[in-house]
C-alpha cells in the first residue's frame, strides 16, 4: 500500500489465542474426514482440507491486528492534534 506522509502502519501479528483456535480449527476439521462414521467418509477428502484452510485463513483476517500511527506536524511541538 502506498501511504501519505506520516502514517506509519505495524503488523503486529496475531494473538496467542487466535493462533491456537486456527490450530484447533484446522487441526479438528482435517482429524473430522478420519473419522469411521459412514457419513462422513462419504465425502470427499479434498474437501476436508479446503474446509480446514478456509477456516485457518477466516481466522487470520479476523483477528490480525495492525497498529495506524499518523503525525502531524503539531503533534511533536506539544500542542493537541
């Protein structure tokens, strides 16, 4: 992205929390295909891992956090905004 002078943008990465939900997600929707239920088995196993990477990237996107900064040039000589 290309972004005016004094905006300052940091990808501050994701939580811990939202690391270990896209690890569980993606992680149980693969171990769910493995399962011996007739059901399940009846579909198909290239399914299972789409379902396990849409849901590892919906994670990613929801819960990504990234920091704006923007200065002014009356932000460094004490006064307000």
């Amino acid at each position: 992205y290309h972004l005016p002078a004094g905006v300052i943008a940091d990808d501050l990465g994701l939580p811990g929390w939202a690391r270990a939900l896209q690890l569980g997600l993606g992680g149980g929707l693969l171990l769910l295909g493995l399962l011996p239920s007739p059901a399940l088995q009846a579909v198909p196993g290239e399914l299972w891992f789409g379902l396990a990477g849409a849901a590892v990237l919906l994670v990613e996107r929801k819960t990504r956090r990234i920091r704006v900064e923007v200065t002014t040039r009356r932000s460094g000589a004490g006064g307000g905004p």
